[in-house]
C-alpha cells in the first residue's frame, strides 16, 4: 500500500511515516515545512524518516489546490493521512482566518484531490479540542458537540464537517480520529512537556497559566501512531474515533512529573488562564478498543523520562 501523509515533517507525521515504511508499506512524504516552529527540526524529523527507506519527499502547501491536485494525480496513493494543519489554540485567537484558510479550506484542497485521484481512504487527524467544554466526561465519540472554545477548535469541527460531506457526496472512506495531547521525542517546542522541559533545563521560571488543576488527556506519539494506522486499516466507509490514554494528569502534576525525571525544582511562574483554554480534556477510548483494537500502552510516568532521555541526549533544547 503507497500512503501519502500530509504533515509529514512535523512531529506527528515523522513518527508516522517511519512506522509506514517500517510495517513495509510507501510512504510519501508531503509538507509546507511552515515556519510556525523552526525548519531546521522538521528536516532533523525527516532525515529521521529516512533513515527507515527510501520514502519520497514533497515540499508542498496544502492551500495550493491546484499543485495539490497535480501530486496526487501523479502519485496516486492508496490512502491519504491528513495531518498538516496550523495547530495552536492561542495562536489561533490572533489569527482566525489563517487557520480557516488552512484548516477548513486545506482540508477541502485534500479531500477534492484524493476524489479526483480515486484515492481509497483518507484518514483525517482531527483534535480533542471538537469538545470544548463539555461537562460530560470522559468525551465520547458520539458526544454532541458544543459550540468551539478557539477558532482552531472550530476549524477542526469544520474540517470534519467537510469529511463526512465528501463521504455523502462522493463516496470517499474517511476515518476520523480525535487526537488528544500527543508528547514524545520531537514534540513541538511550543508545547507544555517542551516548554516546561526546556525552561526547567536551562532555570527559567516555569509559565503556569490559572491554578495548575487543567488536566489533559496526555497520549504518548507511539500509541497515537498505533491509533492512526489502526483506524487506516478499519474497513468502514466512515467513522470517528478517540485517540487517547483514558488518563487525565493536572498541569501542575506534569511539572512535578518532569521535576522528578530531570531531578531538579521548578522555578513556577504564576499567570492568568488563557482565552480558549479548557479546564479538561478526556478521552473515553472503549469505542477504539472495541472497534480497532486501540488501547494506550505508555505510562505516562514512563513516556515522560523517555522525554527526558531524549530531550537530553540532542540539541531540541536550542529551540527551547
């Protein structure tokens, strides 16, 4: 099977596309390689990637539908896994119609090229955030959704909206899965276990925004990975799943957790809670267990020591 992942440098998609080329299927490797975060790690991330095959690289945008278009006609994958996005609650806020330029209509660009190319499947990494705050815990897939927290939380809900039209419409197979707080080796460094790691690392005060009580439904890259290529190969013409470990941990939890695995204190710095920000994200998982066969394998605990090791062991502390 030739897999075409968009996203494919990021933190995510590296990891994802060294496990398709390792469970002996294509990869085809397409990224804008954005410079929301530097470039420089997201080619570290593909040289990662190749150093598992000869996987084929596209810098491409996903915003240009036409160049889009011409790829997967050229390249004619099976199936298509949909990671490029512009991520980031926060940022979101400041910049509402880039994200629905990138989110909402590079998401149509994806879904219009893989019908035109007679693509099999496309699976669509949509996000936790489609919650909000909903005051049912923990979230289930068929869970009504409230009305979106950020403009990057309805740019997900949008972006699956338009997945299940192209599924109604023109017969495309979609599986949708709902990622929650993914970390592991080669996480954004604007993320909490990032950030916290590298201010710990070099002393500077530790941002904590609100009480520290927000809790996430932390899931580690390598059973988030095990949960994509799970709902890739589920044979249902359409369906949303919950991607995660079915365990909250409190921000100031994560804190003392990294504390512990880097063996020095925190220096907190206290702060006002964010806009869009919610105070709880939990995945109920029995719907991925009982139909993909998805269950979370990393203790938390574990997954952030590997962290750490890794954290340590290269130069991601740079970009801290």
């Amino acid at each position: 099977m030739k897999v075409l992942v968009t996203g494919a440098a990021g933190f995510i998609g590296s990891h994802l596309s060294e496990s398709i080329q390792l469970r002996g299927d294509q990869v085809c490797c397409l990224d804008s390689l954005d410079p929301f975060y530097p470039r420089e790690l997201k080619e570290k991330n593909l040289q990662e990637v190749l150093r598992h095959g000869a996987a084929e690289f596209i810098e491409a945008d996903i915003c240009d539908a036409e160049r889009l278009t011409e790829i997967f006609l050229r390249s004619r994958p099976d199936a298509v896994v949909h990671l490029a996005a512009r991520p980031g609650v926060r940022a979101s806020i400041q910049s509402p119609s880039l994200y629905c330029a990138v989110n909402i209509g590079g998401t149509i660009n994806v879904l219009e090229a893989a019908r035109m190319a007679q693509v099999h499947k496309v699976v669509f990494a949509s996000s936790s955030s489609v919650y909000g705050a909903s005051n049912r815990v923990p979230f289930r897939e068929d869970d009504p959704l409230p009305r979106p927290e950020s403009p990057y939380a309805g740019t997900k809900a949008a972006a699956e909206d338009m997945c299940h039209l192209f599924h109604s419409l023109h017969g495309l197979q979609v599986q949708c899965v709902r990622l929650f707080t993914v970390y592991g080796p080669r996480q954004r460094p604007d993320l909490a276990v990032s950030t916290f790691t590298s201010s710990i690392a070099a002393g500077r005060p530790v941002p904590l925004y609100g009480d520290g009580s927000a809790a996430r439904d932390y899931t580690h890259v390598s059973d988030t990975v095990r949960g994509i290529l799970a709902a890739l190969d589920h044979a249902s013409p359409w369906d949303v799943f919950n991607i995660g470990s079915g365990r909250t941990i409190a921000t100031i939890d994560l804190i003392r957790s990294i504390e512990e695995a880097m063996g020095r204190r925190a220096v907190i710095e206290h702060l006002p809670p964010q806009p869009g920000d919610v105070p709880l994200t939990f995945a109920d998982p029995d719907k991925s267990q009982a139909v993909l066969g998805y269950e979370a394998r990393v203790p938390f605990e574990q997954g952030i020591r590997e962290f750490v090791d890794w954290f340590r062991s290269t130069d991601a502390q740079c970009f801290g």
